[in-house]
C-alpha cells in the first residue's frame, strides 16, 4: 500500500493556515506558482457578458458575485433558488467572518 505524504485526497495546493514560512510551504515552489496562476486565470479569464450574467444572478440570490463565482468554480455548478440551503450556509459562513452588514 502507498503512503500519502500529504494525506489521503490532498490535492497539494499552497497551504492556506497561518504558516510563517515561505509561501509554497514545504513542497515544490513551482506546484505553488501554478496554483497562484490557475486562481488568477480563473477570476480574470471572464467576459464581461458572463461576469454580467454571474452577478445578476447573484444579486438575486442575496451572495456576491464571488461568492456565486467561487460556488461555480468549487462545485461546478451555478446556484439556483431551489439551493436555498446552500445559499444559506454561504451567507452563514459571511456572517461568521463578521462581513454581513
């Protein structure tokens, strides 16, 4: 059986804690500049069109447009109003870190 450095189902992106050492961790620096350049491609690469669309939707679901584009990049999927208990978990979670108004 293979061990897993990292644990089982690690998909070895930066670490995302509060670490004091350099920002790729303990891995390769590289695996750490590709992570950086995929999360600029995927809010850049958008058109104004859909960005458009993303936040109309959005704004009536009651999320930002990065919290309805961050659900479409995490799950794959847009949110629709019969997702009322995902919406309220996102807006749960807003609240908690205190960014509710």
């Amino acid at each position: 059986m293979t061990s897993h450095p990292n644990g089982l189902g690690h998909n070895r992106g930066p670490p995302l804690d509060d670490y004091t050492g350099p920002p790729w961790g303990d891995g390769e620096a590289y695996l750490y500049f590709c992570w950086r350049q995929a999360h600029r491609n995927a809010w850049r690469n958008v058109s104004m069109d859909m960005m458009l669309l993303r936040l109309e939707k959005a704004e009536r679901l009651g999320l930002t447009y990065q919290e309805y584009t961050l659900e479409i990049l995490e799950r794959g999927r847009h949110l629709q109003v019969e997702d009322a208990a995902r919406i309220a978990e996102i807006k749960d979670r807003r609240r908690l870190r205190g960014e509710d108004p």
